[in-house]
C-alpha cells in the first residue's frame, strides 16, 4: 500500500466522513480504520503533526484544499464540500470572537504567554521547557538582561537508540539543544530595539535565542528592520497566536550555534534556583534515558489554552 503524507491522509479523512473534524477527531477515524499505517508515523502525537501540516498548507498554499471551520474546537473541511449554509454562521461567530478577542487582548501579561509558548515549541519543535522566575534570582544590578523568561530543551531521547545515544554520550557529541526566549507582550517602534537587544544579552549561552510576542506591528518598514535585526544577530523571532495556539509561527528563524557557552550556563547556574534545577534535570534524563516531563512545564491542549486565556 502506498505511503500518504499527512496532508494527503487528511484529505482521504474528511472525503470519506464528509463532515468537519478536528485534528484529534481525524486521526481517531484514521486509527479506527486501520490508516494509521499509511503513513508509518512514530510519533506520540500524530494528530497534531497532521494539525501543523494543515496549518502550514493553509498559510502558505493558495491552493489548499482545505478550510477553517471557526468552532469551538477548531475544525477542518474541505473546500470542495463546503456547503453555503456554513459561511453566514461562520462569518457571525467569527465577528463575535473578534470583539471578545479585542476587549480581553490587554489583560493577559507576559507570563500568561508561557503556556503557549511551551505548547508551541513542544508540539512543533519537539523542545522541553522550563520558566525561569526572575524574583528567585540574586538581587544585583549587572544581572539585569542575564536571565531568559524561558529556557527549553531538545532531547534525541526518544529519537536514537540506546547504544546510539551511549556511544555519542561516550564520544562527547552534541546530543541535545539548548534554546532560550525572551517573552514580550506585543512589539513594534517602541521597544523593538530594547527587547531584541535585551534577547541577544541573555540568550548568548544557548545554541538557539527567540523573542516571542502574541502582538506584532503589522507594518513593512517595521518587519524590514526586525528582519535586518534577526540577520545580523541570529536571534529568532516567533508569534504566538492566543486565539489558535496552533497557528503560531516562526516568522524568522534563529541562526543555531554549535558551541554551548559554559561560562554563562554556570553563572546562570549560581544565579537563578530554577535555571540550576533544569541543568540537573538535563543531566538525569540524559543518563537514565528518559525523559521525566512532569520536571518540565506543562503542556496544555490548544482547547485548555483558549480557555485559559478567556480567564485572564
């Protein structure tokens, strides 16, 4: 039997059901139909690697043979079988979740953005994270840009064998990746140049540094500049979506550095309880070859997270 990309099975999925599915719902059909095999996935959460290649075919695909139901969960249909009576209750639920969205977008902080941030880079990077509470740090002034909001990890735990993982232990490779994110409410003019700047100072340890915001200035000299910023330094920029968790994207990549710098762990180290607990946790998961994820922050649903944000 051939082999499908996801994309494709999806669209196998919902012409056979004929009716609007979420991701979770389309691969339980998937499952109960014995199409799971088509595409030979070891995965743990297939449905949402079907749901990133669905998000990723909408944005960037005028040809995309699917479409956004704007329910509540979030559903899928296809085009070709859309049906008209869907579009005017759509295009109202649509008008009332925007002015919800509006009224609450001002109330939510930068720590409210963590869970969606750790839900992002877990799902689509495969990055364990760990928030690192700056009040738990030592009080001193050239301390001030040292310390990431977020610290995250990439493990070939589940990935590499275990005599792969033992011998590249042995040889001393680089095993795991180290990300760090500074996380900002929106950005624009205003403080572009002292967030970014404050992101390059404290992600100098790390292999990959992102600054991540939920609201960015929709302007062309504005992403010219944030482009020129992130070419010149290497620091990534992500947007989170609060209303979709899984349409947040990477707008710009971070440039990766192969080297971790020690120094700087170590000082984190000493400095901040929380950023010494996720060294130590690194260290234990490497060495008993598994990963303990309750040590890590939480990973909510994308459905958990919109209520969440509801409540801010």
């Amino acid at each position: 039997m051939n082999k499908l990309t996801f994309g494709e099975l999806a669209v196998k999925i919902l012409k056979e059901s004929n009716q609007p599915l979420t991701v979770e719902e389309m691969w339980e059909y998937a499952v109960a139909n014995r199409y799971e095999v088509l595409v030979g996935t070891k995965g743990k959460t297939p449905w949402r690697t079907m749901g990133a290649k669905i998000y990723v075919d909408l944005k960037d695909n005028p040809e995309t043979p699917f479409i956004k139901i704007d329910t509540k969960p979030k559903k899928f249909f296809l085009k070709e079988l859309h049906q008209n009576n869907f579009e005017s209750s759509e295009k109202k639920l649509v008008v009332e979740e925007v002015k919800q969205i509006v009224n609450r977008k001002s109330l939510y902080s930068e720590r409210d953005l963590h869970p969606f941030l750790s839900y992002f880079v877990y799902t689509y990077l495969n990055v364990y994270t760990k928030t690192i509470y700056h009040e738990k740090s030592f009080k001193r002034s050239f301390n001030q840009w040292l310390h990431p909001d977020i610290v995250g990890i990439n493990f070939p735990i589940e990935e590499w064998e275990p005599e792969v993982l033992d011998f590249g232990l042995i040889q001393g490779g680089h095993l795991s990746k180290l990300y760090s994110f500074e996380l900002k409410k929106e950005l624009d003019f205003t403080n572009i140049r002292q967030a970014f700047f404050q992101t390059v100072s404290n992600s100098t340890w790390a292999n990959e540094g992102y600054l991540v915001t939920a609201k960015i200035l929709n302007d062309d000299e504005f992403m010219t500049e944030l482009k020129r910023l992130t070419t010149s330094f290497g620091i990534g920029i992500i947007k989170l979506n609060v209303e979709e968790p899984d349409a947040s994207e990477i707008l710009f990549p971070a440039k990766p550095k192969k080297d971790i710098d020690w120094e700087t762990v170590n000082k984190l180290c000493k400095e901040n309880p929380d950023f010494s607990k996720f060294i130590k946790r690194i260290r234990n998961d490497l060495n008993t070859k598994e990963i303990i994820r309750e040590h890590y922050d939480k990973i909510y649903s994308s459905e958990q997270l919109s209520e969440k944000i509801k409540t801010c």
